[in-house]
C-alpha cells in the first residue's frame, strides 16, 4: 500500500478522476446484495514528483534490500444504497 504521506483523499465525486488508469465510476454494483453503491471517497497516492518511480527512494542493496517497486495506487471506496455494505475498486501506476 502507498505511504501514508503520500496518500491524499477525496471526497465524493471530486476524487473520480484520480487515478492512474481510467476514472473511477459514480457507482458500481454492490458485491454483497447486488445494488446500487455510491461513491464515498478516493484515496490516492500522489507527490510533487514528475515520474512515478520518484515517489519513494530505493535503498536496496546486499545491506538493507529495501527496494520499492515503482508503483502507486489508488483507491475508490463505495457505499451500498440498500444493505450499507463497503465495496472498492483499486487501480496502480
């Protein structure tokens, strides 16, 4: 998962459009019940950095092996109209 500094949210419909693929959608069909989920929020891993491979430092090496595997994520969390269950469609760089 992305690195709590980095992760910026969005409430509603204002966080549709980040993502690093496609847009999310307004709504999606609940996986629970099969109804209507509404979009509650995005969170999304963004920085002031121009490439996606500079948004974390890799110090790997034979000493510490702490490599980051250039991606980033987003994710859009959804309410159900009817039975008020959670669902989320995630996308990465």
């Amino acid at each position: 998962m992305g690195r709590k500094e980095n992760m910026k949210t969005y409430l509603g419909k204002k966080g549709l459009k980040k993502t690093w693929q496609e847009d999310f959608p307004k709504s999606i069909k609940c996986h629970k019940c099969g109804g209507n989920c509404r979009i509650m929020f995005v969170a999304f891993e963004d920085s002031e950095k121009e490439y996606v491979c500079d948004l974390h430092e890799n110090t790997g090496g034979k000493k510490n092996g702490k490599f980051w595997f250039h991606d980033a994520i987003s994710v859009a969390v959804y309410a159900c109209e009817d039975c008020l269950g959670v669902s989320a469609l995630a996308n990465q760089a």
